[in-house]
C-alpha cells in the first residue's frame, strides 16, 4: 500500500496531541483551521491518486502504454537534433558511414515490421500462457500473469520500436519531397542508429521473453511466488501495525462489528463489487476533525451490494460530510492483495484443491502449497497477536489472526487434503510445525484443534486399512511432539527421516 503524504500524517498527528474532548472548534477564519483543511484535502487527494495508481501499474496496457509514448516523443524529437547537428559528426567515427534516403526508409521499414509481427507472437504466446494457467491452476491466478512486470515491459519494448521507427521514417525525403521545393534530401542518421540500438534491444528482451514464460507458469515457481508475497503480507502487517501511531498506515483491515448501531451516521456502498482498501490514515484524520468516532463493518475481502452498511461515525453527520469518507473507501470488481491478506491464503488453497481433484491427481503440487501456506502461517504464528483498537480510539477495526487464517485455510481444503495418504501425513508435519512455533496458548489450541478435525477425516475417507494406521501412528508422534514442543527443533514435523 502507498505510504500517504507527510502533510497527512502531519494533520492527523497534530490534532491527536491535543487531548480528546478539549479541542476547542475555531472559526473558519482560522489560519490553522485552514492549514488543517489543506492538510486534509493533500490526504484525501493523495489517497485517491494512490489508489488509481496502484490499479493503473496492474493493468497489462500500462507498461506499453507507457513506453509507446515515450518512443513517439523520441520519434519527434530526435530527428530534430539530427537537423542541429548535421551529418558531419559521423566523420569523426571511422566505423560510420551516412544512410541514404533509400537506405535508411528501407531500414525502418523493415525494423518496424519485424518488430510488429514479433510483438504479435509474444502477445499471443502470453494469451496461451494465461489460458493454460487458468484452466490448470484456477481463474483466479490470471492476475499473477496479467500483473507480470516482464511481459508488460517486453510487449511494451517490441510496439515502442515500431512506433519509434515508424514516427521517425516519416521525416526523412528525398530532395524536393517537402512542401518547400529548395529542401534538399534529409536523413536523420543519429535517430537510424537509434532505431537499431532499438532492434537489438527488442532481440534481448524477446530471448528473455521465452525463457520467462515457461518459469512464470511453472507450478513451483507460481505457488513460491504466492507463498513469499503471503509470508511478506504477514510480515508487513505486523511490523506496521507496531509503527502505527508513528507512520499512520495499515494494511489488514478487518470489521470491529458487522451491524451499524442505532446511532451514529451510516456511509453504505453505492455500489456493488468487493471492498478492495480502506484509508485507515484518512479515515482518523476526519474522524479527530469531527470529534468523532469510526466503526469499520466490512473487511477489505467482502463482497458489497447496494446500500450494505461500511462504517458508522459519532456523532452524526450530514450527508455531504459522510460524502467526503467515501474517497477513503476503494470498491473494485476484483479481490486484491493490498489489504485483504486472506486473499493470498485463499489462492494456495484453490491450487491445493485443484492439484487434489480427480482430473489433477497432483499430490506434490498439494504438498508444496502446504509448505507455503506453512510458511506464511509461521510468520503468524511465532509473533505476538495483534492487540485490537482501543475502544475509545477514534477508528474501530479488527484484522485477520492466526486463528482466522489456520481455521479458513486447513477448513477448505481438509477434506480434500483427508483423502490422500501422502497429503495427510504432510499435512500432519505442517500442523505439528505450526504446533511448535505458537507464541500464544490460543494459537496453540487452534492448531490441536485443527489436528484433531484433521485425524477424524482421515479416518473417513483415508480409503486403504494401511494408510489410516500410518496417519494414526502419523498423529500419535505429532502429539507427543507437540507436548514437549518447548524442547523441539523447528520444522521437526516435515523434516524427512535420515536414511
């Protein structure tokens, strides 16, 4: 998430030094009401061009979008520099020679159209690509491909040097090819050598190009990169959540309750689609303007329709000012990783299930999402909990937990994990290994329960007589393990057995 602006920061941290309940309401000649008021308007602004921003460098069009502008401006501007300096300076290196009229059109012509075709190829290369990775591994993944920095800039490079050639082809005539007819013949050279500078450049990136898709939609590779950006999530969350009343930023956010009051002004969605990020800096800063209090009733993750019930402020407010909290609220049609921390969980879970299906039958791919999931939860596990807000604090919000994550996560996908003899036992190890990082009696009690549930599906569908007395002999050892945890190594529960 974009860090907000020091003004915003700067506005919310001096109105949270005077004490709550004595803030006297200056007039709205105040000179410092009015800094306020600007202070608020640069958060409220740089919230909104931050959250534009972060959709816009996902969209697959903005890298060569991008680059595609620049290229035409060089197409522009540098034949203008050719002109002011003339084709002298090319004597002074030996291994130059000038193009001719005829040479240099027949150059860009053809560097324009290779590199078009090229651009072509690699685009639909990228399609197949997102098709294999959507039918194998889920929809939902689309966006890990569709987000790919390397094959934006890629496709970006390949149409700016056919744009580049074809915006410079059109400044160089022949003699008497001008609408003055005492112009002589022009080449712009420096932008020639450009242009191949260019091509040679397009030929790296397309070789670099081939060799990343088949990394991208390799599995292990797909579930690593899920697993480190679900571990780093965690990681920021607790580390912000510790700098909060320094920094003012946030990154999980989840409901304080569910139900708006009976008091209190209500801000609703006018709109359907998922709640995608909540401004918890903004939010605080017109919260101390109003004097007021926020409670947040949905967690970035939910699915909104009309009129369902975001936050409630106290005291009440009238509609235009409950207006100016909605620029703090994004809504999107997609889910995202921005806040919604459960959003990276949920998606080693569908590549879980859909390796455990039967038209999959992919037990390793299963494994490796529970090391993941492992190692993102570990992360959780072994810090101490997120202290809630204080109930007289000015924003009420809640975040996702160990427990919330542990319970979601093993309770999608265990009966599918229960009815393969190789996932249990892993399955096993990972919860013995969570088991034993617990820093808090609540985190361990959730993991022993989850084990629990665990043991009783797999002597349900666990199909061979054999393979239910290997998870038994399997949970027997967790248990034990678990009960002398203190003296355990970590990751003792999936380590393999020496030889």
């Amino acid at each position: 998430m974009p860090r907000l602006g020091m003004s915003c920061q700067r506005a919310l941290q001096q109105r949270q030094a005077i004490p709550l309940g004595t803030r006297p309401r200056p007039a709205a000649t105040d000179g410092r009401d009015r800094a306020f008021a600007l202070d608020e308007l640069d958060c409220t602004m740089r919230a909104l061009i931050f959250r534009n921003l972060a959709e816009l460098r996902q969209n697959y069009w903005f890298w060569p979008s991008l680059l595609t502008a620049v290229a035409f401006a060089l197409g522009l501007l540098l034949p203008f520099i050719d002109q002011a300096l003339g084709p002298g300076w090319m004597q002074a290196v030996p291994f130059l020679r000038p193009t001719g009229v005829d040479g240099a059109r027949a150059i860009l012509t053809t560097l324009a159209g290779a590199t078009l075709g090229v651009a072509g190829v690699a685009f639909s290369i990228t399609i197949v690509a997102v098709n294999f990775a959507s039918s194998n591994y889920g929809p939902r993944l689309i966006g890990n491909f569709m987000g790919d920095r390397v094959n934006q800039v890629v496709l970006g490079v390949l149409v700016s040097t056919f744009v580049y050639c074809i915006t410079v082809l059109s400044t160089v005539h022949a003699q008497n090819q001008t609408f003055d007819g005492d112009a002589g013949a022009f080449v712009p050279q420096l932008s020639v050598l450009f242009a191949l500078a260019l091509t040679l450049v397009s030929v790296g990136a397309l070789i670099g190009y081939i060799h990343h898709v088949p990394e991208s939609i390799n599995i292990m590779n797909l579930v690593a990169r899920i697993g480190m950006k679900l571990r780093e999530s965690i990681l920021r969350t607790l580390d912000e959540e510790a700098a909060w009343r320094r920094e003012n930023v946030t990154v999980d956010v989840s409901a304080w309750r569910k139900n708006p009051p009976d008091s209190g002004s209500t801000l609703r969605a006018d709109m359907a689609g998922y709640l995608q990020q909540i401004d918890i800096a903004g939010l605080a800063a017109l919260a101390d303007e109003a004097e007021g209090q926020i409670v947040i009733h949905r967690a970035p993750g939910d699915f909104m329709t009309v009129d369902e019930p975001l936050l409630t402020i106290h005291p009440e407010q009238d509609e235009a000012w409950m207006e100016s909290l909605r620029a703090h609220v994004s809504l999107g049609s997609n889910r995202t990783e921005m806040q919604d921390v459960m959003f990276l969980s949920d998606q080693l879970v569908e590549v879980l299930i859909r390796a455990l299906s039967p038209g999959v039958n992919d037990p390793n791919t299963a494994i490796l999402c529970l090391d993941w999931l492992r190692a993102g939860l570990s992360a959780f596990a072994n810090r101490e909990p997120w202290q809630p807000a204080d109930a007289e604090g000015r924003i009420l919000y809640t975040r996702a937990t160990f427990e919330t994550m542990l319970t979601r996560s093993f309770g999608d996908m265990r009966q599918h994990i229960a009815a393969d003899r190789s996932v249990t036992l892993h399955a096993i190890g990972v919860l013995t290994d969570l088991a034993i990082v617990a820093a808090t009696p609540s985190m361990l009690a959730a993991v022993t329960g989850e084990l629990d549930r665990l043991a009783t599906a797999a002597a349900e569908r666990l199909p061979e007589s054999v393979g239910r007395g290997e998870a038994e002999r399997a949970l027997a050892l967790a248990r034990s393990r678990i009960e002398s945890r203190d003296r355990q190594p970590i990751g003792i529960g999936t380590a393999r057995e020496p030889l």
